[in-house]
C-alpha cells in the first residue's frame, strides 16, 4: 500500500478538522471545570467523616471508576432521553457524560491534595474561630489546588484524549473531523495518519507545559 500525502489541501482539509477540534477544546474545557467542581465537592463529602456524606460519594466514585467510559457515553445518550422523555443532542450529552464521569478521577486527585496539607494548619484555623468550611475554603483547598495543580493538568490530558470516544454517539469532535475529511479526499489511512500526528503534538505541548509548571511549583516549595 503507497502512502499518498499530495492530496492534502490545506485550505480544504482545515475546514473538516477545525471543526471538531473546537468541539473537542470545549468539551475538554468544560468537563475540566465542572469535573474539578464537582469532584471537590465529593471529595469534601468523603473527607467529612459523616457516613451520610461519606457512603453515597464513595459509591460514586467507585462505581465510575470501575466502567469503561465509552460504556458511560451510551449510556447517558440513550437511557437520559427515555427519563426526559425528549432527545439530547450528542454534543450535549457529551458533555454532561464526561462532566460526571470526570468528577470521579478529580476528586481522588482532590482528596489527596487536601491530605496533603498538614493538619497543624487545619487546627491552627479553627483555633482562631475558623468553621470547617472557612478552613477550607481559606487555608485547605488553596494549598490543596496549588498541590495538585499538575496532576489536575494531566488527568485534564488524558481527558482530551478520551473525547475521541464521543465518535460512538457520532458527535463532531477533532476524529470525526479528520474522518470526514478522510472520506472526502478518499484517503482514509493517511488522514489517520495525519490525526495521531496532530493529537501527539497537542499532548507532548501540554505534558511539556505541565512539566515546567510542576518544576516552578517545586521551588515554590
């Protein structure tokens, strides 16, 4: 089989990818905050020593982690329109399945910044009258973000990575944008070619950065 690369008309060919890579930015992006957001809350669940909180944010946690995501995608695009009784569109359910499905992974990652941080500090806040939500907010989660700021990055990585999987659903992300171009120039493996040579590139830049980053929090130290 020859390799055929001539075919690629860049003025062209953008206009399939570019597409899909903003779905996949927005996607990564959102799923990026609501998942910290909501996988700190978790977190602080399964840190507060009442079971009532404790129980249900474990079960959480645990059962998605334990299911393949692309399992969890389906799921939510076709069982949440029987509940609602009314179709979501894939981008839509895209987005809400790795918004929940992320959470689980960012408060892990939460949880162990938060014990990262010494307990003489969390005693210190409440011995000058801190509640336990002030210690938090103030003196806790602060350190706690700083802490796990590269870790936070890298699983936020590996999520872009992972919206290649919405092609199950069949929304526009950065692959079907290069699967579409790929049909339309009739060149399919060389423009899969071109995708993993794209997404290496996006990922290697971003592991780069979390490497400088994770050096400058060192010396912070």
């Amino acid at each position: 089989m020859n390799l055929d690369f001539a075919f690629l008309d860049w003025s062209v060919f953008s206009s399939f990818v570019l597409k899909g890579l903003i779905f996949s930015a927005q996607l990564t992006l959102v799923a990026m905050l609501g998942g910290i957001a909501l996988g700190t809350v978790l977190a602080l669940m399964r840190l507060s020593g009442k079971k009532w909180l404790v129980m249900p944010a474990a079960f959480y946690v645990n059962t998605l982690r334990s299911i393949p995501l692309v399992m969890v995608i389906l799921w939510f695009f076709l069982l949440i329109p029987l509940l609602i009784g009314q179709p979501m569109g894939a981008e839509l359910s895209a987005i809400i399945t790795f918004t929940v499905f992320e959470a689980a992974y960012y408060s892990e990652i939460m949880r162990a910044g938060i014990q990262s941080v010494p307990k003489g500090q969390v005693n210190a806040g409440y011995a000058v009258g801190m509640t336990y939500g002030q210690t938090m907010q103030l003196i806790v989660l602060p350190q706690a973000f700083r802490n796990m700021l590269p870790v936070l990055m890298t699983q936020t990585i590996i999520l872009f990575q992972d919206t290649s999987l919405v092609y199950a659903i069949g929304a526009y992300d950065l692959l079907k944008g290069f699967e579409v171009a790929g049909k339309n120039f009739n060149r399919p493996v060389e423009t899969y070619l071109v995708a993993a040579v794209v997404y290496f590139v996006i990922c290697f830049s971003l592991s780069m950065l979390v490497r400088r980053l994770q050096k400058k929090i060192a010396i912070i130290r």
